[in-house]
C-alpha cells in the first residue's frame, strides 16, 4: 500500500497527499490483468490524425467501426506490427486497447467517475484477481469496466442499478468490452437489499451512500471494504457518522487531485489548469 502522509485536516475530513513514486503502482490499475477474458485482449484502439479514438474487434473478413468505417479485418491485425494503418490517404495508428482506453471511448449518459477516483477506489479496497465485489450504481458502466477487468476470470462483479436505462447503457458498455461473463447486473435498491454475502468490497456511487451501511456490512467478509464516491462535504459527513455507528473501522475521507507536467525544451513546469474536485472518497473496513 502506499505510503500516505497528511498533509491538513479540514473539517470532518482529510487531504492527503501521495508521493509521486507511489502513484505510479496506482497506474497499473489500468493494465489488462493476466486472468482477464481472452476475448477483451482482442480490442484494437484506433487513433486518427486529430487524436479521436475508435474501438474495434476484429472478426470475420471485414468489421465495421462505429464513426470510421469498415476496415478489413486482416489489414487491422497486420497494422499492429508497425502501429500503423493507411485508409484512404490518412495514416492511423493502431495499437491493443487498455482499460484507460476503452473506459474513454464508451457510450455516456450519467456522469462518470474518472480515472483517478476509480483507480483510487480499486486500491483502497484491494481489488484484485478473484475478488468479489458488489457496485451500487452502474452509471454508464465505467466502474463495472475497470472491476471486472480487475478481478480476472476468477472473480466476480455484481453490480445493483435503480434505473433501467442506465442499467441498459453500462450492459452495453460492459459487452463492448467483452467483459460480461464475471458480471451480474441486477435492477434494485442497492440499499434495501445486498443478497451477497462474504464481499471483499462495497463500492458505492449513489447520492445517499449512509442509508447502505447496514446492508453493506451485512454483505462484507470481515475485513471487507466499503467504499463510496461522494460529490458533497455534507454528503461525506453523513456517511462517516453512519460507519462510525455501525463498528466500522479505519474510516477515512480524502479527495484525490491530478495534476499534469508541461514538459519543453528549456524545462517542466506544472500545468496552470487541473482535474481538481470531481468528489470525495469515504472508505472503512468492516
């Protein structure tokens, strides 16, 4: 785990701050874990000249690539090699897809947690390969993605979805991403009922997180995580007081900030602009 220093405490919550060496293991969150379905390892990513992606899966003599066109299949397999494919006087480059890359190119309708909290959330609650971990509130299926692609062939993702199109947007994007066969996508209250039992993890994004706690705890092995993204201070509050009166343990509140190096010539500098407040992360331990 990497090693955390406080750097300030606010009210009720806290700012931590990693060390640049220890975000790096962060990174590999996104790399394609060894026990992940075969058929994921055959998504290509394809990039035009203005750096806008497309997603293919090559089969059969020709595929059809949603916004590009259809591309022999043969041709796409063949580019890998050099990274580059020619259609119609424009060079593409081609390359596998990762997580990071398919979880950038599907189909939105809610608002989606980005890659730095979702990586945050797979590290604190130790996700891994045959972990079993049940998600309130599939979104448009980003969280799902990077879970499944997690827990391998070996785990299991259950995930709990109040609305119906959002439930049909993130089945889409999971079967998009061949990662279906270690899913259940349930339509329900995640908060009323949790029918697993002896989770490895909680992970919850949903706008009342504190009335899951119960249920939640009821659902985790003992030493279990949960774990939810939060937009709100009060929201955070409201959460920590309820794991705090269930027995939960080690619970934290922290927010995590991105900022990109803008790296010349004549030097580095950090960027003007960042990824800065997108939310709050409230983890405990059963």
């Amino acid at each position: 785990m990497p090693e955390v220093r406080m750097v300030d405490r606010l009210h009720r919550h806290q700012v931590l701050e990693l060390r640049l060496s220890d975000i790096s293991a962060l990174g590999n969150l996104f790399n394609i874990s060894d026990n992940c379905p075969a058929l994921m390892r055959n998504i290509l990513l394809i990039t035009d000249e203005r750096g806008k992606r497309y997603l293919a899966v090559p089969s059969g003599e020709m595929v059809n690539v949603k916004g590009l066109g259809t591309v022999r299949s043969d041709s796409l397999l063949s580019s890998l090699e050099t990274g580059e494919l020619q259609i119609g006087g424009k060079t593409l480059r081609v390359r596998h897809a990762n997580i990071e890359d398919i979880i950038s190119t599907i189909e939105r309708k809610a608002q989606m947690l980005t890659p730095k909290d979702i990586a945050m959330m797979i590290h604190l609650c130790g996700v891994g390969s045959g972990s079993k971990v049940v998600e309130g509130g599939a979104g448009s299926g980003a969280l799902s993605i990077a879970l499944l692609a997690s827990v391998g062939t070996e785990g299991h993702v259950t995930t709990y979805e109040l609305r119906e199109d959002f439930a049909a947007i993130a089945r889409r994007n999971v079967e998009s991403a061949s990662l279906s066969e270690g899913w259940t996508l349930k339509l329900g209250n995640v908060c009323e009922k949790i029918e697993e039992r002896n989770v490895d993890a909680v992970m919850l994004d949903i706008p009342n997180p504190w009335d899951c706690v119960i249920v939640a705890r009821a659902a985790l092995k003992s030493g279990g995580t949960f774990c939810a993204f939060i937009p709100n201070v009060n929201q955070v509050e409201s959460t920590v007081h309820s794991l705090r009166d269930n027995s939960f343990t080690e619970v934290r509140a922290m927010e995590t900030l991105q900022r990109e190096l803008l790296v010349h010539e004549g030097g580095a500098r950090p960027s003007c602009d960042m990824l800065g407040h997108t939310g709050y992360l409230v983890v405990a331990r059963r």
